[in-house]
C-alpha cells in the first residue's frame, strides 16, 4: 500500500547467525542494521565478531536492544579510550623473549625491535603524532602500545555490568553463543574466545584483546592484539556448520 512504512517481519532470517566484522569506527554502521534487523523479527542464536565488531557482537549476546547501545554510543566519551600507556619499570617482554627461540628468530626479533625504534624515533622527530612525546621509546617497547589497553576492558565490562547486572560477566555466563577473535603475536597464531575455549574468561577482555591495535593499543596479557590482523570477518568459525542456518555477515 502505497505510504505504507510499516516493516515486514522476516521469516526464513527469524534464527540467524551474526558475524560482526572490524572496521573502526565505520563499526557504527552496525547499530542501524541491528534496528532493521530488531525491527524485521531477526534473532541471533549464534555471534561472532573480530576489533570493533565484537563490541557489537558482545553487547548482543549479553542482550542488548538497539537502544541499549545507542544509549551507550551517545553517553559514552569515546576520546577516554586513548589514555597514554601505564609503564612499568619491570620488563614485559614476551614478543622478544630469547627463550627456546632459535638464533635466527632471535636475529629477526631483534632486527624488529631496532626497527620498531627507528620509526618511533621518526615519529618524534616528525611529531606525526600528539601522542608520541608522552611516552618514551624505550617505555614503549616495554608496553608494545602507547595507549592503555586495560581501560578498553573496564569500560566493556562496566556496560556488561549495567546491562545484564552481573559482576564480570564471563563468557559461560552468555545465553547466545559467542566468538570473539584476536591474534596471539606470542604464538603467531588465531586466538578464539568462546564459551568452549575460555569459557571462565571475561567478555569484557576478550573484547579489548580483539580492539587493541598494534603499536596503538597495549596486547592484552602482553600477546593477544586486534584480531583483524587474523581474520577481519572471522565467519570462518561457522563455516565447518552446513546445516540451514543462515549466515548474516555485518
């Protein structure tokens, strides 16, 4: 009928799966599919998401309308996630540890870290960035990040904690199945954090693990890192389910 605005509930997209890509802040794309899709009937039994996509997938296994997290988009103050690097006066090196390396990965690690140096001593002479004189290059090193990591995980997890009432949530604490993916620059490998894999570990570190940028943001427990560096649109964890479940990528 013509002037008809009214959205048809969807039926064959009634029980889907939702695999939430990274892409920075482009992720608030994300909130406006998730109202067509609220609004259409569409339910996720199953949530996948790598970087900024899986903030997105985390707050809707944890169970959040549209408007939850539009409420959290407005109010929150996004620029309080850049806080400059905590330095310890400890050693933290795990990515350039000699032990069981042999001494062509010791070479190459340490041809890394010269290099790692050269360029942060660029960006202070060049001063490409605000950030790159509050911290200094041997502090860096030690932190791997100049941002804090850390508060990505506070933050997640004070949401986590408002939406569902529950003190640190954990991942077998989920109704809807999750999969959140980051990379392991220990390991040189993909980690997957699930209510399978880690199913004691906090929502809310998984979902800083996957965020934290190289360079930018601190790993978390000093390897885990931004998982778009492993699989940007991480659908390949369904892939092994052939069954009739419908696969919808953000």
């Amino acid at each position: 009928m013509a002037g008809d605005t009214k959205i048809s509930k969807a039926t064959y997209f009634s029980n889907s799966i939702g695999v939430f890509q990274g892409g920075g802040c482009k992720a608030i794309a994300y909130l406006g599919a998730y109202k067509v899709a609220h609004k259409r009937g569409i339910m996720f039994s199953e949530l996948a998401g790598t970087s900024a996509g899986s903030i997105f997938a985390a707050l809707i296994a944890a169970g959040a309308s549209p408007d939850d997290i539009e409420t959290i988009i407005r109010k929150e103050d996004f620029k309080q996630f850049t806080k400059t690097a905590k330095v310890s006066h400890e050693d933290n090196s795990s990515l350039f540890s000699d032990t069981k390396k042999t001494f062509c990965q010791k070479l190459r690690m340490r041809l890394s870290l010269g290099l790692l140096k050269m360029n942060l001593f660029i960006l202070h002479v060049l001063k490409a960035h605000r950030v790159v004189s509050d911290i200094s290059i041997d502090d860096f090193i030690k932190v791997y990040g100049i941002y804090d990591s850390s508060y990505i995980q506070k933050k997640v997890n004070a949401w986590f904690n408002n939406l569902c009432h529950v003190e640190n949530l954990k991942f077998k604490d989920l109704k809807v199945p999750l999969y959140i993916i980051s990379g392991n620059v220990s390991k040189h490998d993909v980690k997957i954090w699930s209510q399978d894999e880690t199913p004691d570990e906090l929502v809310a570190k998984a979902v800083a693990a996957s965020c934290s940028i190289p360079v930018f943001f601190m790993p978390i427990d000093k390897c885990h890192v931004d998982g778009g560096i492993i699989s940007n649109r991480p659908d390949f964890i369904f892939h092994q389910n052939n069954g009739t479940r419908a696969n919808v990528r953000g």
